[in-house]
C-alpha cells in the first residue's frame, strides 16, 4: 500500500494480463458476522484483509469470538450466545458494514455496548435503524448527535408481535442489518418474525446478496416483492463449513474500466480478472452491463471475466443507477472518454458515503477539464471537448476509497498528461494494493518518471536517492550495488583483482543472477546484502566497472527498473548514459573529509573499525579512477544540478530535491 501523502501516476496506455482481486468487503463482513452467529466453526477463504474487515474482525475478538487468520483462510468459531460480559466498547472506523449489522446484533443480544468510528462515522445516518430497533424493545441512546453513531446499548425487552417497520430510502444497510442480526432472536422466540420496508427500498441488489448469503448459513427468509420480509420462527444460523468469498465485484468495476480505456496494440489484448463471473451474487456485477454499452467488451468465462475496449470513443449513456451506487463511480470516469454528455441519475445515496460522493466528484472531474452539473442525486459529465482541454490535476480523495480508485482512471487521458492522487492510503478501506495491482498490469502512454542522482562514493547518493524514492513511492534502483554483486560474482567464478579479462566478465554481467526484493540484493539463491557492503567489494565494483563490456552488459538491467510508477536511481552514470532523458538529474557531491567520515561511521555501525585516513585515501583514488576511465566516466550531466551536500541533513538534501521535482510537474488544484 502506498502511504506517501501523495501518489503520481504518469500517463498510462492500456492494461493487459491477469490480474486476482480481494476478496468482497460486502460479501467478507456479511460472513464474518454470520459465521460468528453459528455455533461451531467456519472457515473463510480469500476474506479481504483491509481496514473494514479489520474493525470487524476486531468486534468480533472484543466480543469474545475466537479468530485464527493463517494464509488464505480465517476461522471463526461462533460466539457463545449466553457469554455477555461488561460493557463492550466498539470502534467501528468508518465501516457502514460493521455499525449497521453489529448495531442489529449486539442490541437484540443482550449485554451493555458502546459502538464509535470516525468523525465521518458520526455523521453517517443510523436513526431508521435505531427507530426500528427500539420499537422492537431493543434499548439504544446517542451518545452524541440524535440519528448518528456513537450509540450506547443495552439489553433488551423484546416483543415481536407486531411487524418490524424500516425506511429502505435512505441505506439498504438498515435491512439487511436486520436481516441478519433477527435469525438468532427468531429462532429464540419460535415465532416468525415479519419486517416491512417503509418507503422505495434502494440499492436491492445488495439486500438480495444478503438473502443469498442468509441462505448459505441455513436461513431461508421468505420475501414478498422487496417490501416484507419473514423470518421464519425457529431460523438457525448454521455454517457451511468452508466458504469462499468471491473477488470484489466494485473493486473489479476499476480494472474492467481501465481495459475498457485500453489502446489496442493488436498482440495481448485484454485483461483477465481472476475468479469473478457476471454469475456472483454481488450487486455490483451488473457494472459490466454498464460498462458495455459503453463500450466494453466482456466475456464470462470459467477463469473470470476477460475485458477489453470494444468502440472507442466509448458512448455516452444515460442510467439509473440506484442498484449499482458504488461502482457507478467508475461510469462516470468512464464518462470523460464518452462521445457526449452521459447522466448518471438516482445516486442520491452517495451524498452520505464515505464523503458527499457527488460534490466530490463534481469537484474532481471539473478540474481535469470536464464540465460537470451535479444535481440532487444525479450528474451530468460533459468530457473535455478535445485533448487539449485536458488539465493535469492532483485528485483530492477525501478520505474516500473509491474516489482514489477512480482518480487513477484518469491518467488514460488522450493528453498523457500525469494525475496525482492525494493521499493514496485511503484505498486501504477496501483494496489496499489496488495501486500496485493496477501497475503490475498497466503499460505507461510515456516514459516512466526517472530521478538520477549521481556522485562520486559515499556522497551520500543512497541515502538520498532512496529517501525520495519513500516520499514519492517509487522504485529505487542502487546501480552501484550491480557492480559490486558482478565484483562478487567474479570472485566465485576465479576471477581476481585487477580484473583484466574482459570477455569472461562482460559475459557474466549478461547472466548475472541478481534479484533485489523487499530491501535485500540476492545472487542466485545467496543473500549477498551484506557481502557486498565490505571495503574490498567496494573496490573490485571500481575494477569491474570500468570494463565497458561489463557497462553495456549492465545497461538493460538498469533500464528495466524503470517502472509504474516512477524510479529514483542511483550510481555515477544514471544522468549521463542510463537515462539520459530523465527528467531530473542531480549530481551531488561533499568534501572528500566529510564523505570519509560519513564512511567510517557507516562501517561503525556494522561492527567494522577502520582509520578515517585510509578512507580518505580510498576515496580519493576511487574518484580518480572512476573520473578518469572511459567507459562512462563520473562526471555530471550537463542538464544535471548540483548539490553539495557537505552541510546538509538528510531531510535537507531530501527536502531540496524534491522541492526541485515538483516544481516540474505539471499538477494544479490541490
Ligand atoms: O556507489 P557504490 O560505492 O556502491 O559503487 C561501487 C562502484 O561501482 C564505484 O566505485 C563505481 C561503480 N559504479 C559505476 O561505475 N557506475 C554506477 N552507476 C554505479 C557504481
């Protein structure tokens, strides 16, 4: 997941390949709280770990149900349905699917709880449900603002003789809350128990995922249109054993979206979601209706969904879309590559989401150029009128998943200009990796952002180049590292210092096994991280790196580090030969006494005493050799900006180039 407080996207072309998504946030928290109400164990697999199912799973072990997560799989074993301690105390984030169903069920329960979130949290509605609840006999007080959470519970005095009243208007949540949590008390009172929907029922594609699930754990609830629904007396929740939870239908809404922007480059079309078909029982499945009358082609097969661009530009469309609120966010970036205004009407929910949706989006899509009239629960979206009227925009996300997920759509524009994302992290609500999972499967419209920091040994130049590679989320590339593992490698292989053999050292750099994962240099199966740090290893990388087979040979591993969605690289010839394009070259540099001293407190820490003096003449003959050779020899690009870093902190020299970097981007509107 990405936690930089902003994420760049450069421009991208298309999608290919496959891709697996999480698991179903709706489908996940649904299950989780049923397999909590069985008696007896369940066992979840491809539950989604992300923010939502982590307050749930946390309710779950406050309220004494015992979890195990190992892999794949999560096992719940039901609640003991006697076992009510002292008061409880819930924090529920900004979870819609932890308040909702948990309010139903701890309040018919029995036992003192109190539920919390977010600031938003508190400002989501919960009062239909709380209405219901209580005229149940269940007792619930706010703890703050009347109609919203924090909520206080009580035990209950319950009387099921008249029919259960609920507004269906404002959140489907409210039902299916009662949906679920009623089956335990109607299996405790023997007698059916009828709800009655107060008002038009919205987004019912979600209720029927409710009652499919319901169904699933051995509680058949009978339904008359979408206004009563029965709970049979002597309903009992009963576990199916294993259950798989489907991908995540709103989630997939993105990726199907994204092939459906796809150029085509007429080899590798197309984009394979992984275990979804237009069969799941999520609501949000009925996206990929949308999304081809748009212009997508969707195929279903038993592998997933395989989607690609049908027409181009995609057409305009006109839909309700009040039984796909969540994903019909997606259409409406979809909107901007459309023939002509498209209006996405009866989406009045969205004003009390995660933030108010269509302010937010209105907001947003206005300012990478398209005209936007956001009504009282529609929106109209005119796209940019040609590629010029495109803007390059930082996306504000407000806290809102879905809007970061969608802000990525963005960057197919036909103007290849980048879109920042601001505050990327908020996608851990529901799909964590979603930016890295887009970027495995994206190609970029242009070259990769490329930051080159060049310098002579023990500059600094690592310190540096990896500092800014965590604030802007991109890769990091120590070239310098390639030379000593070839050092090393060469070593192996008999070769020794001065190193003259030419031929048989180019001939290992093009085969050399090295693999850089998660902070760690690997030879072949050989963690060499350490091995390659040594004085000697920086020495024999000074030998082999001024033989110019060795320097083509490396070239092309170099060049592949270069990917979505950025790289910073380090070494003597970043600017000058690797990539001479790049965008932003620096050449730093600090006195041969500092850089020594910054050497010998490196080598310190990892246990290993030396003389500053014979440091200092290292360096100084490391230099000469690494100026004076001709294979690539260090010195700066002539587009290259200095910084001498002889009296900066790290955060300084940090702060300094990046203040440099983003006065070349082109983002406006924060
Ligand atoms: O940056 P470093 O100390 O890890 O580099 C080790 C040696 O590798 C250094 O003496 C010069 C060489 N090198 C190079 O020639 N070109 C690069 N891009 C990086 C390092």
């Amino acid at each position: 997941m990405y936690t930089t407080p902003f994420l760049d996207i450069p421009a991208l072309d298309g999608v290919s390949g496959r891709v697996r998504l999480p698991g179903s946030k709706s489908i996940s928290n649904r299950v989780l709280l049923m397999a909590a109400l069985c008696s007896g164990k369940t066992v979840l697999h491809n539950l989604l770990h992300s923010d939502d199912t982590h307050v749930m799973l946390q309710a779950l072990d406050q309220l004494g149900c015992a979890l195990h997560v190992a892999g794949e799989t999560t096992t719940v074993n039901g609640l003991n349905s006697d076992a009510t301690g002292p008061r409880i105390e819930l924090f529920l984030g900004n979870a819609g699917t932890a308040m909702r169903p948990l309010t139903a069920a701890l309040a018919l329960r029995g036992g003192e709880y109190t539920l919390s979130g977010t600031a938003r949290m508190h400002q989501r509605p919960i009062g239909d449900l709380v209405d219901a609840l209580n005229a149940l006999g269940c007792r619930i007080d706010y703890l703050g603002q009347t109609g919203f959470p924090p909520l206080r519970i009580r035990s209950p005095n319950l009387d099921f003789r008249r029919p259960i009243r609920v507004r269906g208007d404002v959140s489907s949540q409210f039902l299916t809350a009662l949906l679920i949590a009623l089956p335990t008390a109607a299996g405790a009172s023997r007698r059916d128990i009828e709800i009655e929907v107060v008002g038009e029922l919205i987004s019912k594609p979600y209720v029927k995922m409710t009652l499919d699930l319901l169904a699933r754990f051995g509680v058949d609830v009978r339904r008359d249109a979408w206004k009563r629904f029965v709970i049979p007396g002597g309903s009992r929740y009963q576990s199916p054993g294993d259950f798989q939870v489907e991908p995540d239908a709103s989630s997939a809404s993105y990726l199907i979206a994204a092939a459906a922007l796809s150029r085509p480059t007429g080899h590798d079309d197309g984009l394979t979601i992984e275990g979804i078909g237009t069969n799941s029982i999520q609501g949000d499945i009925r996206f990929a209706e949308a999304a081809e009358r748009m212009g997508a082609r969707i195929q279903s097969a038993t592998d997933g969904l395989h989607v690609a661009r049908s027409r181009w530009p995609l057409k305009a469309i006109d839909l309700d879309c009040n039984a796909i609120p969540d994903a019909a966010m997606t259409l409406a970036m979809m909107a901007l590559y459309a023939d002509g205004p498209s209006t996405l009407r009866n989406v009045a929910s969205w004003r009390v989401k995660e933030t108010d949706r269509l302010a937010a989006m209105a907001t947003e899509l206005r300012k990478l150029g398209a005209a936007v009239e956001e009504g009282a629960d529609r929106l109209t979206i005119t796209p940019p009128a040609t590629p010029e009227h495109w803007r390059a925009a930082t996306w504000r996300t407000y806290d809102d998943h879905r809007m970061a997920m969608c802000g990525a759509l963005a960057a197919f524009n036909p103007a290849q200009l980048p879109i920042r994302i601001d505050d990327p992290a908020c996608v851990g609500k529901t799909f964590p990796d979603y930016f890295e999972t887009l970027f495995q499967v994206a190609r970029p419209a242009t070259s990769v952002p490329v930051i080159c920091i060049d310098g002579p040994s023990a500059s600094g130049k690592g310190t540096l180049a990896s500092g800014l590679a965590r604030a802007l989320g991109y890769h990091y590339l120590d070239s310098g590292a390639l030379y000593r593992l070839l050092g090393l490698a060469a070593r192996r292989h008999g070769l020794a210092p001065p190193f003259q053999d030419a031929a048989a050292l180019g001939a290992l750099a093009k085969t050399l096994p090295v693999r850089f994962h998660e902070g760690r240099v690997w030879l072949g199966a050989e963690d060499v991280t350490h091995a390659i740090r040594s004085e000697q290893a920086g020495r024999d990388a000074s030998l082999v790196s001024a033989v110019p087979e060795v320097r083509t040979a490396l070239l092309h591993f170099q060049r592949e580090a270069a990917r979505l969605p950025g790289l910073v690289a380090d070494g003597r010839d970043m600017g000058t030969v690797v990539f001479p394009r790049a965008p932003l070259k620096v050449f730093l540099s600090a006195d041969v006494a500092e850089r020594a001293k910054r050497r010998a407190a490196q080598l310190r820490a990892r246990g290993v005493d030396t003389k500053i003096d014979s440091l200092y003449a290292d360096l100084v003959e490391r230099d000469a050799r690494d100026r004076a050779r001709t294979a690539a020899p260090l010195k700066p690009a002539e587009d290259a900006l200095p910084l001498d870093n002889s009296h900066l902190s790290i955060e300084q020299s940090v702060a300094e180039v990046l203040s440099w970097w983003q006065k070349k981007q082109p983002f406006r509107g924060a």
